[in-house]
C-alpha cells in the first residue's frame, strides 16, 4: 500500500489531516522495522471498527509526578500521540507516571518510547488489549498480549529500545494471516508460565490504574547515567533491540 492510498483511505473514515498523517506515521514506522501485522494491514482492521473521527483525549488530571489521561472514545494511537507530544514539550523535572484510560489500540509500544528516548527521556510503557492469551495449560483467554516497552536514551543518538509481546505470536500477525488464531498463547513452549505471569501482572497493574477497559501506563525519567554507548562497545557490532533491521 502507498502512503497516498493509505491517507486516502483513513481520511475515508472521517479523521482530520493531523490524526492521519499521526498515523501514517506509525504504520510506516511498523513496516520499516518489519512489524507488518502492525503496519498498513492495520488500515482494512480500522475500517471494520466503529471509529469514532471526532473524539479527542483529555487530560483530567495534571500534576509534576503524575497525569491521567481520558481517552475519550478516540483511536489510542491518537491518544498515546497526544501524551507523547505533550511529554516532550513539557518533560518532567525528574520523574512522571502517566496513566491513560480508555486507549486502545496503542500500536506498536516501541514507537511510542523510541520517540520520547529520543527526546532524552527513559520510558516505559505497556498497555492491555482484549483477552487473547490462554493460561499454559488450556482454557479459555485470560489476559491480553500485553506488550511491554523500554527505551533507553544514549549520547550516541542510538537509544535502545525493547518491544516485547507476551504472545507467541501476535494479533497482528493473525490479521496479517501470518498465524492461526490458536497460536495466540503465551510465548515460551515449556518456560510459557513465565509470559503468562508477566501477561496476567501487566494486565491487573494497567488495570488496577487505568480501569476496567483498556489502557496504557507510562512512565518516563531524566536519566542519571549514559549506559548504552558501553553496551554497544561490549556487544561488538551485534545487532541490539530496537536497532534498523538490517537490510
């Protein structure tokens, strides 16, 4: 898909000139570094979802430490746009906490935290998703894919950034058609106890500060250290997360 047909047709869907080109951004973002299950096949996903083009986020409470976010109906990926702005253009004196509720899709969570490393900030982020992770042992979902995402500022302008899904696979990649449906359990084949508990830990903690639809808690620091460059040195050339996938 071109990046024209793209803006086409998420314009179709009644979103203003910003929203588009905020995600436009995103899913060639996700195509780059190879995530296509969240790149332009997300468009046909978007359509087929009630979309509301008017709703904008808020932010309901806004304090040093802390900030909650309402999503207010519109897509996360504007929602995580707009706090990520709005955090760069006013980065806290040491640490915040930001919690959005009703968010939802995020995306892919390392653009979100590689932008504001970028910006000189570590970050983290995770977000919950509808229930698609089984417990290890069968049964029906629990818990969602709940991601999990680090990024790293370095002076050598390289932040590391860590994007990790609890899934064996992920919802993307289904509507990718790059995996069946009942691939989507907890990643780890005998060790999978260990996704499944990150999946279920990450699930309650967004959910015991976001509420019971899904959201996103961020948190984002000035950095004390510069430790990356040191890791690169020791890694001796070899590709790290969050690199340029090779080409």
């Amino acid at each position: 898909m071109t990046r024209e047909e793209a803006r086409t047709r998420l314009a179709a869907l009644g979103l203003d000139e910003d929203a588009v080109a905020a995600l436009v951004a995103h899913f060639e973002d996700a195509e780059r570094r190879g995530k296509t299950g969240h790149g332009f096949s997300r468009i046909a996903w978007l359509e087929s979802c009630d979309v509301n083009p008017r709703a904008r986020p808020s932010r309901v409470v806004a304090e040093e430490g802390f900030e909650r976010w309402d999503g207010g109906g519109a897509l996360g990926y504007l929602v995580l746009e707009e706090i990520v702005r709005e955090t760069l253009s006013n980065p806290p004196t040491r640490a915040r906490l930001v919690v959005a509720e009703r968010c939802f899709p995020s995306g892919v969570l390392g653009y979100w935290v590689r932008r504001l490393a970028e910006g000189g900030l570590v970050a983290v982020l995770t977000a919950t998703s509808p229930r698609r992770l089984p417990h290890p042992e069968g049964g029906p979902p629990l818990t969602g894919t709940n991601p999990l995402a680090l990024a790293i500022p370095s002076s050598d302008a390289q932040p590391l950034v860590t994007d990790v899904s609890m899934g064996a696979v992920t919802y993307g990649d289904v509507l990718a058609g790059r995996a069946r449906p009942e691939e989507l359990k907890p990643f780890g084949g005998e060790q999978a106890h260990k996704a499944f508990a990150l999946a279920v830990g990450l699930e309650l903690f967004v959910s015991a500060l976001a509420g019971e639809e899904h959201g996103a808690v961020l948190f984002v620091a000035r950095p004390e250290h510069d430790p990356v460059p040191a890791l690169r040195t020791l890694a001796y050339g070899l590709r790290l997360p969050g690199d340029e996938p090779a080409r």
